[in-house]
C-alpha cells in the first residue's frame, strides 16, 4: 500500500486557518483516495481510504488510514470533522485485551448512522486496525503501521514536552 504523498507545504496549508499553537499535532483527511480506491468518488467504509499526517517543527510524515466505521449500523459513530484533542492512552481500557492507543482528552461530535449529531466522551480513539480497518467508529492504521506511527507521535510530543494534542480532521 503506498502512502500518501502530500506535500510538507501542502498540509501547513490546510491546517494554517485553524490557529494551531500546538508544536505537534496530526492531520487527517477523510476520502484522501475517495477517487482510486473503492467505489469512485465515494469515501468507503472498511478501506484505509483516508490519510493521516504528524506534523512537528523538524517531522513531517503520512500514514494510510482509516476515519470512518467499518460498515453501516444504526447509532454508529463518524466523527465530525474538526480539530479534537488527544492524548496517549489505551483502547479498550477496561480489557485485558487492551493496548496503547491515543483517546480522546475532550469531548468530539460524532454523527451517528440514521441518528445524527452527538457530542460527548465516546471512545472514539486513534489505533491499529486489525484483519480489516477494525472501527466502530475510532480512526485505525493499518497493523503494519501503527508501530511506526505511534512511536513516532510519542517521540515528538516528548520532544516537545506535549500532554496533548490537536488532531484535524477534514474532508477531501
């Protein structure tokens, strides 16, 4: 699976209206292969589709990914884009089979299949996926990104002593 190609320049351009003061944050696009992967002109569920990019004073690096759920329910949960909080943390929390994910640090709006709009503390995290994007609504990496994704993210909001951060999500 190639990554997206984006360009440094290009996604400054895309998140400098959002007044971001933040050292680190990561942009994610929502349909980024809306028209060469899945049904064209349509933004699939159950496909990495979209793309992800952490952005730093000195990195600048993508990810295929996933926004949406893996397929379609009542009540699921898509998030609104817009720019949410984030944190390390652990999906699933209260399994043993959890693991280090990043989790919301602050309600997200959600638009829920046949329901509509809902703001609150969801569990809508950024993790790996699993034999498919693996989402009832969270943001997933493909498996065999996420280990390069995560410690990547980590390393840069440790450099720049980052508790959180802003994740901006929009629509291609």
């Amino acid at each position: 699976m190639n990554k997206p190609k984006l360009t440094e320049a290009e996604a400054r351009a895309m998140i400098a209206g959002y007044n971001i003061t933040d050292k680190v944050c990561l942009l994610g696009i929502r349909g980024y292969y809306k028209n060469t992967m899945g049904k064209p002109g349509v933004n699939d569920r159950g496909i990495y589709d979209d793309a992800v990019f952490i952005i730093s004073p000195d990195k600048f690096i993508s990810f295929n990914y996933n926004t949406d759920p893996s397929n379609y329910k009542d009540g699921i949960a898509v998030l609104k884009t817009g720019v949410w909080r984030y944190r390390p943390g652990k999906h699933k929390i209260n399994s043993p089979h959890g693991y280090p994910a990043f989790v919301q640090a602050g309600p997200v709006t959600v638009i829920r299949d046949k329901k509509g709009p809902d703001t609150g503390w969801f569990g809508i995290n950024i993790h790996r996926g699993g034999i498919g994007t693996g989402s009832l609504g969270c943001q997933t990496l493909p498996i065999d990104q996420w280990d390069e994704f995560r410690s990547t993210l980590m390393k840069q909001l440790e450099a720049y002593k980052q508790k959180d951060f802003p994740y901006i999500l929009i629509e291609q």
